[in-house]
C-alpha cells in the first residue's frame, strides 16, 4: 500500500519534468540508476524512485550500452500500456 502511495505522490512532483521530453508513454517515473547487472543479451537495469522504491527493467545489452547506463546516473522509468489492473486483498 505504501509503495503505490509514494508512486502516485511521485507521479504528481515529475509531471513537469517529464514535459521536456517528447514521448507517448504516459506513466514516466524520474529515477536514479541503482544497479546495473550486463548479460550476453540483456542487461538488468534497477532504477531507484526514492529510498526503498525500486523498478527493475530487462532490457536488450545494445540499449543498455547506447544509454550509457551507470550507477548514479539519472534516467527514467517508462511504463507503456494498454490495460491497467486493479486488484483487492
């Protein structure tokens, strides 16, 4: 409960800085890169929204290379899709 609090909280604060970039994606988190964990093809990439939140992306070696991902380095957290779930205890 606490984790999706903070996302919406963060949501509302990186509103404006998401405006200089142009994408479709509507659901841009401001991150900080945390860990990043190369393989042959992918490369595990754990980007830190605020202390203790964390999204972690598999994403393909060649992007993580062209972004020139590293620790401390600011990135974002794209999330595109076409359904959203809501779920109860």
């Amino acid at each position: 409960m606490h984790i999706v609090i903070k996302l919406v909280i963060l949501l509302s604060q990186i509103s404006q800085d998401v405006k200089k970039m142009k994408i479709s994606a509507r659901n841009t988190l401001k991150a900080t890169v945390k860990k990043v964990v190369p393989g042959a093809i992918n490369t595990e990439v754990i980007l830190e929204l605020a202390p203790g939140v964390e999204v972690t992306a598999i994403i393909t070696k060649s992007s993580a290379d062209n972004l020139q991902l590293a620790e401390g380095k600011e990135a974002y957290a794209v999330v595109k899709a076409t359904d959203v779930m809501v779920a109860v205890d």
